[in-house]
C-alpha cells in the first residue's frame, strides 16, 4: 500500500451531549430492552430533551415516581443543569409497573462522518438482550 500523496487534514472533534433513554422490563420474555439515543449541541438542549420526555410518559408512571417527577419538573432541574453544564453525566429514572425508563445526557466528543452527515448524528432504536 502506498502512502497518500496529499496531506490529510486534521480531524475536528465536535463537542455535544448524547442523550439516550433506556427501557428495561421484566415482562418481556426475552428481558428485551429499548434504546434511543439522539444528540444535542448544547447542555440546555440535553435538558429540554430529557424534560419533554419525562413530562410526556408522567401520567404513566407510578404514584410515587409521577410526584417524584413532577417535582424534578418544577424545582430539581438545577442540579441537571449544573452537571450537563460541567460535562458531567445526568439521570433520571422512573418506574411505571415493572418498566424501569432511564434518560441520561452526557457530553462527548463527536468524530464527523465520512458520508458527510452530523457528527453523532441520531440512531435509530434497537433492541438490546
């Protein structure tokens, strides 16, 4: 093989925040868990993505996890946003039956894509045993 005969330009890594939620059950008989991941460019944008989610399944969450979340709704998004905001990992979990749903954002360093496309761009959702 022979070395290319132009330079090859430095690779610029893009900071964002990957955001993914995770769905585990016991009721499936394969124990199958849903994953989601998406990127967001900014802290903030990590935390309104985790705060949509959240806000959309509370009607169907546990009695205890539903006020648990409401109150994350309206006064505990602080410490999320101190976290995401230093780089840090962030989690949210809550309960409906025996469905535990795990929303986390943390921040990466995204590597661009040959094809052109977003860095880190979106994944579609899989099923992981």
């Amino acid at each position: 093989m022979t070395p290319p005969t132009e330079p090859v330009p430095p690779v610029r890594l893009q900071a964002a925040w990957w955001c993914e939620c995770v769905v585990r059950t016991d009721m499936a008989p394969d124990g199958v868990t849903r994953v989601r991941g998406e990127r967001a460019d900014t802290s903030r944008d990590a935390l309104r993505w985790m705060r949509i989610a959240v806000r959309t399944l509370l009607p169907g969450f546990d009695p205890v996890d539903r006020d648990r979340a409401f109150q994350w709704l309206v006064h505990g998004q602080w410490e999320a946003a101190v976290r995401l905001g230093a780089g840090e990992r962030y989690a949210f979990t809550a309960r409906s039956g025996a469905t535990v749903i795990e929303w986390s954002a943390r921040g990466v360093l995204c590597v661009p894509r040959l094809d052109g496309g977003s860095p880190c761009a979106a994944r579609p959702v899989t099923a992981r045993t």
